[in-house]
C-alpha cells in the first residue's frame, strides 16, 4: 500500500505540509495517493541517520553487503504484480516494459553483489618496503578504493525502476559502501515509495545500519537543492535533462566542500550511413530506425535523433522509406503530460527553423499524452549554422541530416556537442576507407556502434553509459555495468601501517584471496 510518507531510514514518515499526487497518463487523471514532500527537518534527519550509518556500513564486507543487496532484489521481486501496477498508473509504459525493467534492476543488484563478494574491485595495490635501496630506503605502501560517503541519487522519470530508487546509482552506491538518500522522482512517487519499503525491509533482514538508505519525496527543487548543498553529503548521481543536471552540478560546485556530481544528461546519439552500405540495404535500415526512434515514445537517453548521410541516391530512398514505415507505428503513451508537452513544443522549435523541412508527421491527436512520431530534415550547412538543430527533442523525433560530401558530414561531426552512442552504418570496405568520420565520430562520443542501433543498452561490465559533456559530467565514468560503482570510492594510501591493522584486501596473508597488484605483479599469492 502506498502511504505517501517519506523514508527516513528505518521509520515512515510525513512532518511536512506540502503533498502532491502523481498522475496516470494512459487515462489521463491524477491518481489518488497522496505523497508529502519531505520537509527541511526530515531532511536534515535522513543526512544525519547516514552520515551515523557510514562509519558502520562502510567497514561491512563484501559478503555482507552482498548480502543486503540479494535480499533487496529478492525483496522487489516478492512486491509482485502490486508493483507493476502502481509502475504503469504512474509512467503509462506497458507491464511489459515494467515487468523487463524490474529484471534488469534486480539483475544489476545481483551483478554488483558478485562483483563486491569476488573483492577484486577494490584495485588493491601494495608497493612492500625496500630499506636496503639506495640512496633512500623504500617505504611500505598500499592503496585500495574506500567509499566515498553518503551519496544522493535522483531518480529518473524514464526509468521508474532501473534508473531510480534500487536503480543503478543505488546499487553501484550500495556496493561500493556508501549510504544512498533517494532524492524521489515526483512522476513515480508510489512506484518508488513500494521499492523503499523493499530496499528497507533488505536492510532489516541483514542487519544493515539505520540510515543506510533513505527515500525522500518532492515536487519541486527544494528537497534536491537541500540535499547537494547538505555538508554530509559526498557525491551526487542524476539521470535527466542538461538543465537540471547542470544546475546540480553548479550546485555542488560552488559549496565551501565541491562534491561529484555524475549526472547523465540529454544525447542526440548520431547515426552515419555511409552511401555504399544505403545503396545496399537503404530499406531495411530504414524499417529498423522506424522502430528504434519510436520505441519506449523515444524517451530513451540512446534514442537516434540525428541521421546523417551524404546527399545521394541511397540516402533518399532511405529517407523515402523511413518516413513510409515511422507513421506505420501506433504510437504509445509518454510517461507524464509535462513530458507530452515539452515534446511537442520542442518538436514544434524544430520545425519553424529556417530550412527544415517535415518529411513526416504523424497528425492524429486523438490519444492524450501519446508521443506522435516526426521526422524532418535539414541540410549539412544550415544544420552548421544553427545550434537549436543540436539539441535534444525527447521522444519519437529525429532529424535527417543532408551533407553534401564526405568533408562536411566530418564537420558536423566534429562540431557536435558530447554524446552517449554514435553509430555507423557502412560496409566493411567503406568503414576501412573513412578513418577520419571514425575518429571525428570517436572524439564525440562514449560508445560506438557498428551496423546497428544505439537503443538498447546491455548491462555488462563493457559497458560505457556515458559520454564528453553534456552527456554526462564526467565521461570517465559509465552509469551502467559493474565498473560504475569507481563513481562512489576514493584511491585510499596506508603507508608503513602495522598488518594486523590493515583492511583485509591489503593484508599480508591476502585472506580474501583477491588479485592484486604486489610490487608491480599481478598475483592472488600472499607476501
Ligand atoms: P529533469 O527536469 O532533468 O528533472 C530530474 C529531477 O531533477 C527531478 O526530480 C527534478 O525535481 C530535479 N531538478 C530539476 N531541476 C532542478 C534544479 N534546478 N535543482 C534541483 N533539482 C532539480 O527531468 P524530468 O523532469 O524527468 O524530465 C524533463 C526533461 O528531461 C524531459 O522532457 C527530457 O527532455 C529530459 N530527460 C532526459 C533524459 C535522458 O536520458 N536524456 C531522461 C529523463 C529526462 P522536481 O521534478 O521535483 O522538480
């Protein structure tokens, strides 16, 4: 059942006065739960509890805390259908979807909880001393990745489940040690309260501190804004818009104490279709565009919103085929009206630009807060000159841009912003005789897709999800796969530091039996 109250560690709870309900867009009314925001006390109360809850959580082991993160899949998966439920009441994505995306949230649980018991992750490095060197004597050192403090992650309207509450950032977080306040995603609120409980109930049946999690709700800025100008507060994970994310991030900038932020922000995720590779199979990469652009409304941070080709014949056949199969596709429900609205504003920005042109447009209105498939086009020189043809459109829209050789698709390519994917459609030979699109199109991007379609991003340690700003703030790290949870450590030294005194991945004896690097050697052996 959903209270509406806030998690403030262990306790329920609702001391503040503002409240809010979220809203159902497959029918198109407010649904009747009623949430209340968390207040500046409780607030403060929730920083506080995890601040107290790090100093134990970060000492659990591996085994412990792959403990707790198995007991919170268990635990979201024994919530059952209620859940999918209130998911779709509150994003109008299909049960389908929701039922997929909880797989893949209990999945990355149980990833990161392989990852942290194997215990290598830790990068333990030891450098043994040497007093006989000359002219000084080495020094003992050994270095091993420490969590970084309690972090706050926001949860994402397009993923109520994998990018919000137990999503990735959370997991990663977990894992690594850190505490996590949930800064709630005022869209799913009821979704992401049920999932708290789950996260709350894991921590109970494993003896996890008070605090060590937390889910405060909002509707507005205020609850995040508190929270990242919070003094206890050591990292910040985000998935959402440029606008927010970077207010967030100058945000934690300019506290007395900077903090991280990761946030993944907006893509336009280019895609290159070189002539030979059209003139091949102009249909059928047009068939499998219409529904990479469409799919989820296009409210997927990899959704292809920029093509781009060379002016000729393979190129207008695709567009012709392109804009014959896009309107075949029914179109589905967006996750909230604002986000339907913002949509067709943006859509509409596109269009009334000098020199675009609508190849099509899907018109029927019939369906509230259905996301309506367009495609336009531009030329390569106005879509150089104009910066509004850069941006990202959220949802089923992409523009086809028409470069008029091989030279200006490489310019446009180097003058784009930082993206997450960028994709190349071409023949082997014709990828082996373009270099330079390649390494303009790698320069942009954090992934590169050969012959396919940049939607559809698979959890896997290989993963990079994150790009050159504005993709993402800090294009060192990924927001997906295992090697996510480097966001929320720090490179920690213990020089000359007596054994017995160690952490266990440093110890002589090596009792967790992890690889590490021993004076230059990677070894699992003891010293
Ligand atoms: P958003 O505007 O980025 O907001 C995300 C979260 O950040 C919300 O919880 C919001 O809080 C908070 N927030 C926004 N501005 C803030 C600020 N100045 N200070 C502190 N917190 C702030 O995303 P959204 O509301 O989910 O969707 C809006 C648009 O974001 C979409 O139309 C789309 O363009 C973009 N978006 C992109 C992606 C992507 O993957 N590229 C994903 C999701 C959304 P409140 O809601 O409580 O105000």
């Amino acid at each position: 059942m959903i209270t509406g109250k806030n998690y403030i560690g262990n306790i329920r709870s609702s001391e503040g006065t503002k409240t809010f309900t979220t809203f159902n867009p497959q029918e198109n009314k407010r649904n009747t739960s009623v949430i209340t925001e968390a207040s500046i006390e409780e607030i403060d109360k929730a920083v506080a509890l995890a601040a107290n809850a790090f100093q134990v959580y970060s000492n659990k082991t591996g085994l412990e805390k792959a403990c707790f993160l198995r007991a919170i899949a268990d635990e979201i998966e024994a919530l059952g259908t209620a859940l999918i439920e209130v998911y779709t009441s509150e994003s109008g994505l299909a049960a389908a979807r929701a039922m997929g995306e909880r797989g893949r949230t209990v999945g990355q649980l149980r990833a990161f909880a392989l990852h942290i018991e194997e215990g290598t992750w830790v990068a333990a490095s030891i450098d043994t001393a040497q007093p006989e060197r000359q002219p000084v004597a080495k020094i003992d050192l050994r270095k091993m990745n420490i969590a970084l403090g309690p972090i706050v992650v926001f949860g994402a309207s397009n993923f109520p489940f994998a990018f919000s509450t137990a999503g990735g950032d959370t997991a990663a977080a977990l894992a690594a040690g850190c505490p996590v306040i949930v800064k709630s995603h005022p869209m799913h609120a009821g979704t992401g309260e049920l999932v708290a409980s789950a996260i709350i109930k894991a921590a109970q049946k494993t003896g996890m501190p008070n605090g060590v999690f937390s889910n405060l709700n909002s509707s507005g800025i205020e609850v995040g804004q508190a929270l990242v100008k919070h003094p206890s507060i050591k990292g910040v994970g985000f998935t959402g818009s440029i606008r927010a994310g970077r207010a967030l991030f100058d945000l934690a900038a300019k506290r007395p104490e900077p903090i991280p932020v990761f946030a993944e922000m907006g893509s336009v995720n280019p895609v290159i279709f070189l002539p030979e590779a059209l003139n091949e199979k102009a249909v059928d990469w047009a068939k499998i565009y219409a529904g990479s652009i469409t799919l989820g409304a296009g409210q997927f941070c990899t959704n292809p919103g920029l093509l781009l080709g060379i002016a000729g014949e393979g190129l207008n056949q695709f567009g012709l085929t392109l804009a014959e199969e896009i309107i075949k596709i029914a179109p589905t429900c967006m996750l909230h009206p604002t986000i339907c609205d913002a949509y067709e504003s943006n859509k509409a920005k596109v269009v009334s630009q000098e020199g675009v042109s609508v190849l099509v447009d899907y018109e029927d209105t019939s369906q509230n807060n259905y996301g309506r498939q367009i495609v336009s086009k531009v030329s390569g020189a106005v879509f150089l000159e104009n910066p509004t043809l850069h941006l990202e459109v959220f949802g089923p829209s992409s523009l086809l841009v028409i470069c008029k050789d091989a030279a200006q698709l490489v310019q446009i390519v180097n003058n784009l912003e930082g993206q997450l994917t960028g994709t190349i459609i071409a023949t082997d030979s014709e990828i082996a005789a373009n270099p330079s699109i390649v390494s303009a199109l790698q320069n942009r991007v954090g992934r590169i897709i050969f012959n396919g379609v940049p939607t559809g991003v698979e959890v896997c340690p290989s993963m990079q999800h994150g790009g050159p700003y504005p993709a993402s703030t800090d294009a060192r790290f990924t927001a997906v796969g295992v090697d996510s949870i480097k966001r929320w450590v720090r490179p920690f030294s213990f020089q000359a530091w007596p054994n017995n005194l160690l952490p266990a991945a440093l110890k002589n004896e090596n009792p967790l039996a992890i690889l590490r690097t021993v004076d230059g050697v990677k070894t699992r052996n003891k010293i």
